[in-house]
C-alpha cells in the first residue's frame, strides 16, 4: 500500500559443529536484538551432540528455530550451501 513501511524479513542462519557453548552464545545474541528474526535456521555439520539437544538444554529451542542436521561435516561453506 501506498505509504506503508514494510520490514523486510529476517532470518538468521547458524553453522555450527561441536561447538555447544558458542552455539548457545549466538543463538542468546541473536534472540537479545531489538529486531527478532522471523526465522532462525541452524546446520548442524554432524555434532557429536546434535545441536537440537544443545539447544533444547539451554531452553533455546522453539518453535522458530528450525533444524537441518547433516549427515557428515561440510565445512562452513558446505553448511550454508546447504
């Protein structure tokens, strides 16, 4: 509409392998903005924890966190090919 201010969507996108305290850091910062995303997607490159599990400990895992848990690690540049 004519006017209207319109934001535009967000959605972070973590990459993370056998790194749980890390995980748990960015996902707290992400979750501290002013401007909540409106998705979050975190790959997990094969953690020997899953990342679900890191997550779900530290209360972080809700219904706008999606997870995608490959079955090797790709690398960084594999995660966000992915």
């Amino acid at each position: 509409m004519v006017g209207e201010s319109r934001r535009p969507r967000i959605l972070a996108l973590v990459v993370t392998f056998d790194a749980p305290e890390p995980l748990v850091a960015c996902l707290r910062g992400i979750h501290s903005q002013t401007t909540e995303p409106d998705g979050i997607l975190v790959v997990d490159n094969a953690s020997q924890v899953p990342a679900q599990d890191v997550l779900a400990r530290a209360g972080l895992a809700n219904g706008e966190t999606k997870f995608l848990r490959l079955p090797e690690n790709l690398g960084p540049a594999g995660g966000y090919a992915a």
